[in-house]
C-alpha cells in the first residue's frame, strides 16, 4: 500500500463571472437564433461594438497548477490571504467540486470541516440534528449512538439537547456543528477555519481536539488565519497566492514567506477619517531606524511606533491597543492605560500624538506586525485594524556569544539564561 494519502498534480480552477445567465432554450429557439444572428452581426458593427461583447464573460482562476503529496500521518496548514484559494482547494479534495484541469489522488476516507452546521434543521431539536448532520457527514447510526454523550458533552449543551435548535443563539449551534463533525474518524480530515467557532475558551478546546487527531497519526489539511495554531499544529505547510502555489515546505519557512507578504513600503498608515465614532485611530507609523533602510532594525535596537489617534466625545473606560505579533505568533499586547490608567476615566477631546517606544533586545529576529485597535474595557471595539504596519528585525552574530539565536529556533523571544556549572573541578 503507498504511503501517499493525497496527491495533487497541475491542479487548475476556474470560474466565469459576468454576462446574461443562459436561458432554457427550444431547439426552435436555436434556428431563430442562427437565422438572425448575421444581421446581429451587421448591427453590432455599425455600432462600433464588437460582435457579442454583451456576452463575455470573464475568466477567474481561483487554482492554477497547484502540485503537492502529502503522506500517511502529516499535517499540513494550507495559509494566504483572502481570495488565495485556499477554500477552494479544500472544496476540490472533498469532492464538493470537480477541478477544470489536473487531479487529485486520494487515498483514503475524507471527512470535511468545511461549513461548520451545514444541515441544521430549525425546527428539529438539538439531539434530532446531532443524528441527521451525523448521516449528511457519513456516520452511522451505531457510530452516532457510541459517540452521542461525547458530542453532547464537548459542545456544552446538554441542557438543550431536546430543544429545537431554532431557539439556539448562533454559538450554540455552532459548537453543536463542530462537536459532531470533530468526532468523525476519517483517514483525513479536511478543515477550514474551525477556531472562528465559538467563544475563546470553546476555541481552545477546538484547538485540543486538532491536536488529539493529528497524534493519533491521521492526515490532516488545516486552513486557518490563525498563525499560532498552524505552527503548533502542523508540520508542513502550503502558502498559496493569488491562486498559485508560492512554497511547500517545512511550516516555519511557509509563516516566514506568508508574513513576508506583509511588509509595509509607506511606514504611516493613514485611515479615513469618521466623527461618528468616540474615538478613532488616524494614522500609525514606524520611525525608520538609524542605520538601516525602510522598516528594518537590528536586534538590540529600540523600534519607534507613532500612533495618533481623535477623540470625538468623552467616553468612560475607553483603551488604544497595540498587539504585537511575530510572524503571525502574539508576542505582546499593551494598552496605552497601562502606563496611564487616568485615561481610562477621561481622556481629553482632540487629537492625540503616541510614540511607543519597543525593546528589541530580547526578540528575535523575523517579521513583525501589529494589531492597532480602539475600544472599552468591556471589551467593546470601536474599530480595529489588522497588520496595521510591520517592521523587520535582522541579526548579526559577531561572536559566540549570541550563536543559536537563529531566527527559526523555536520560541517567540530569546532568553539569555545562563548556565552555571556546579561540578567542583577539584572533586
């Protein structure tokens, strides 16, 4: 038997969007249609239209030669922006959708996380739907009989159970939708953005579950926003652009390309401005560093955030939040009430000038952006701004004393702990 579990070769999709919706025809239609269509022809020229430039319509290619194995017991994150393709590839490995050119090998039964509650009847009650997804997902009754306490007790609605799910609020019903679908037992599992399911401490357990699934050897294709937990979790990882396959490879060196995609040419970020809000964010910045070109510092060096922000109206226990993230990974988050906790009860009204000033000494050296935010200590936001801006950190080893600080040890700093010896040199 081979040990291969999914094979992709020259894998293209492609879609037509725009021009009229074809009709059903009659095959009188089609004789009316070809006798006339000289004399379209004519008119459309006497126009000055090309002849049927009405019904064009335009060729997108959401996959274009994508080419990739993965074998028995791997776990591959599947990363890239919006519109990288990613959800269509999964579509195509569970069979939901044929590929315009090229194939895909699978050897193996596929279990598919795609759209999380997908056959959820209102009017049935939670413990009738468990039942009916189950089937729509492959299970058996016995398998569903075997595994119901389980599914009931991950998704945390016992009480409910034989409510009709029309009275679920719409997290209850999503972490019933994934309870089921994570109790399948395929050869490979196919998932797509499952930890936006819930609140954080369901996510949590959802993260759990991924881990349990990929120990117990089974394949896996994960696609998710969420850099910390395809670092975890994977091994390999697939970095698509644009439809078009950019690195297959060893999931650290996939992050570091992924966030490579995000650096900044403009170091300020202006954002449009809106007196609606009570307080809104105008632009943030990266100071450019002494010695070195655009966004880029050595380690050791101090990194300069400019943040400016507006201040509409006076609003109680209000914070300006900056989270800070190494490719993709949360190294730190402040708050500008940490330092200022006065703020928090008034914060006068205009324009407001920050300058953050960020240690590097202990951060390693890779790409790093920030999360730039304005909200209430309830937890409230006001508007939030991902990846914001991004600088580079480099380091040059020029002894041994900083040697194995490389930029793809694991960890997200570097922690000079030293080593004492305590053997007695003269025992």
């Amino acid at each position: 038997m081979t040990n291969i579990a999914i094979r992709v070769e020259n894998l293209s999709k492609m879609y037509r969007i725009g021009g009229p919706q074809e009709k059903y025809t009659t095959f009188r239609d089609v004789l009316a249609r070809t006798a006339i269509a000289p004399f379209r022809r004519a008119r459309d020229l006497w126009r000055g239209q090309a002849y049927g430039a009405a019904g064009l319509k335009e060729e997108i290619w959401a996959l274009k030669d994508i080419n990739f194995e993965v074998k028995h017991g791997e776990v591959v994150g599947i990363i890239g922006r919006n519109g990288a393709g990613k959800s269509t590839l999964l579509k195509i490995l569970s069979r939901i959708t044929e590929p315009t050119m090229g194939w895909v090998d699978v050897y193996g039964r596929v279990g598919a996380l795609l759209e999380v509650g997908t056959g959820f009847h209102p009017e049935l009650t939670g413990r009738e739907n468990v039942y009916l997804n189950g089937a729509i997902l492959g299970m058996s009754r016995r398998d569903i009989d075997r595994k119901f306490d389980e599914i009931i007790d991950f998704a945390g609605v016992e009480r409910f159970i034989d409510t009709p799910v029309k009275h679920y609020s719409s997290g209850m019903g999503l972490r019933l939708g994934f309870a089921v679908a994570a109790h399948l037992e395929p050869e490979i599992l196919v998932v797509d953005e499952v930890l936006a399911v819930g609140d954080a401490e369901f996510q949590k357990k959802c993260l759990g579950k991924m881990s349990d699934v990929a120990g117990e050897g089974r394949t896996v294709l994960f696609v998710s926003h969420n850099m910390g937990a395809v670092q975890s979790l994977c091994q390999w990882g697939l970095l698509l652009q644009d439809g078009t396959s950019q690195y297959f490879g060893p999931v650290s060196q996939a992050l570091n390309r992924y966030m490579m995609q995000f650096e900044v040419v403009d170091k300020k970020t202006f954002f449009p401005r809106d007196t609606g809000k009570p307080l809104q964010i105008l632009y943030v910045g990266v100071q450019e560093s002494r010695g070195l070109s655009n966004d880029v510092f050595e380690v050791g060096e101090t990194v300069n955030i400019e943040i400016q922000y507006a201040v509409h109206e006076q609003t109680l226990g209000s914070n300006v939040a900056l989270l800070l993230r190494r490719n993709g990974l949360e190294v730190a988050l402040t708050f500008d009430t940490d330092m200022h906790p006065v703020m928090l009860s008034k914060r006068p009204l205009g324009v407001h000038h920050y300058l953050l000033s960020i240690p590097t000494v202990y951060l390693k050296a890779g790409y790093y952006t920030a999360d730039i935010s304005v909200g209430l200590i309830n937890k409230t936001t006001i508007e939030s701004y991902h990846n914001a801006l991004s600088f580079k950190l480099v380091e040059t080893i020029t002894d041994n004393s900083n040697r194995g600080y490389a930029e793809h040890r694991p960890g997200v700093i570097k922690l000079p702990v030293e080593w004492v010896n305590m053997v007695n040199d003269n025992a």
